[in-house]
C-alpha cells in the first residue's frame, strides 16, 4: 500500500518535472526569436512572456473537471494543459507572426489551434491558443510534452486578467451587469488594439522601410 502510494507520488512527480523542462524549453525558443527579430529587424514584437506549471493539485481538479481518470497514465493522455506559457504582443499581426515563427519549427509538433481573436469566446475573450507538444531529453530518452502556448496583445491580455479575476471571485456565477460591463470592455479593447496597430502602421510608413530587414522597432 504505502509502496503503492510511494510509486503514484513518483509518477505525479514525474510530469510535474517533464512539464517544467518543456515550459524552460519553449521560454528559450521564444527568447531565441525575440532576439533574433530585434537584433536583424530591430524590432521587438514580444512585450513579455508568463509561463506556469499546474500544481498536481490542481492538474486532479482539472483531470476531475474534464472526466479524466485521475492516474498518471490517463492524466498524460486527457490534460494537455498542465504546462503553459503566455506571449503577450503588442500588436494583433504580431501575435500571429510570433505563433507562427514559433510553431513552424521542425520539433515543435501542433497538436490544435485555437483562433479565439477570429472567433471570440461568447464573454468577449480574445487569444491564440496552440497546444504543441515539444521534445524534453531526459538521461532515459527523450519525452513528449504538451505544453499550451497561449499569445494575445496587451489590451486582450488586460481584459482576459480581469475576467479571471472577476470569474474567481463569483466562481463561475458572474452578475449578469458585470458580465454586460465586461463585454463592452471586451468592445473597447478590441478598439483600441485597432487603434494602436493604425497608429503603428502609419508611423511605419511615415518611416517607410524598405525591406522586412529595414523594419525599425518603435521601443528597441
Ligand atoms: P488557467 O488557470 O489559466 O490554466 P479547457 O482546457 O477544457 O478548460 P477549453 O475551452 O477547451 O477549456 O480550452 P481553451 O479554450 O483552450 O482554454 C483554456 C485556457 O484558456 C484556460 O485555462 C484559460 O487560461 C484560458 N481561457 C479560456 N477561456 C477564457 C475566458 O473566458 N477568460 C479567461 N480569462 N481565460 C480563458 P484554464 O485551465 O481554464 O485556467
């Protein structure tokens, strides 16, 4: 029994640990891309980058929540999401240029994409979302792991932070005048990305470049 248990505990320690190099591993790819846009491009398209590894704790809740078994094994099969990484971008076109720069690499598998910036969730939330799957090379092999790399701007970002918030604080049953408050927040954020990225291309063109190469970065 307890050496039962012991073995479990290993298990839920090992793709707690797997999760936690594939997070590293990504974050090094997308520091590499960062660099390598404002160093050849002089420009930056990245503002900042979160990542996050679900506790065991809460990789059961989410297993329990999906219908998962709540095993190593089935956990590995059923909850993709216990690795993640946020790409924050400035601008709409950038967060597709990032996910693009960074999907189309020959070890990053996609396993699905979601265009929630396309086709907003019913709440007004706006994101890219892809689930890839990146090889992690342990002394015993190499292993696959998901990790969901979410990237949107900053103003998406800031309605979707205050979502989760609000969303915690009335679990799940939000007031229905703060759920219409959020939509019409959600409006005014997609505004003003149109906003910024007209103000952008037109201080882009004032400048006019001549190549992708020649782009000059606002803030780099
Ligand atoms: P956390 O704490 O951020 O990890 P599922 O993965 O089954 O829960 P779904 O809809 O199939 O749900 O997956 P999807 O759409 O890819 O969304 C998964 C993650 O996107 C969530 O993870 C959130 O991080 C984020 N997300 C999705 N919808 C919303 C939303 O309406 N508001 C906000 N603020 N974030 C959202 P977790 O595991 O739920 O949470």
């Amino acid at each position: 029994m307890v050496a039962a248990a012991r073995q479990l505990r290993r298990e839920f320690e090992l793709i707690q640990m797997e999760s936690e190099f594939a997070v590293e591993e990504v974050l090094t790819k997308i520091s590499i891309l960062r660099q390598e846009f404002v160093r050849l491009r002089r420009y930056n398209p990245i503002e900042h980058v979160n990542s996050r590894v679900k506790t065991p704790a809460s990789t059961l809740h989410k297993a329990i929540r999906l219908g998962v078994d709540p095993t190593p094994a089935s956990i590995r099969e059923g909850v993709k999401d216990i690795a993640g990484v946020r790409i924050t971008c400035s601008f709409i076109a950038d967060t597709y240029r990032v996910l693009d720069a960074l999907t189309a690499q020959a070890d990053v598998r996609v396993l699905s994409v979601k265009d929630y910036i396309k086709a907003p969730k019913p709440n007004g939330y706006k994101s890219l979302h892809a689930l890839v799957e990146i090889p992690v090379f342990l002394s015993t092999g190499p292993v696959h792991v998901p990790v969901e790399v979410q990237v949107r701007t900053i103003a998406m970002d800031f309605w979707a932070s205050l979502e989760h918030k609000i969303h915690y604080k009335y679990e799940g049953e939000v007031p229905p005048r703060l759920v219409e408050r959020l939509t019409a927040a959600a409006k005014a954020s997609e505004r003003l990305d149109e906003q910024m990225e007209g103000l952008y291309a037109e201080v882009r063109e004032a400048r006019e470049p001549t190549t992708d190469e020649d782009e000059e970065g606002l803030d780099d």
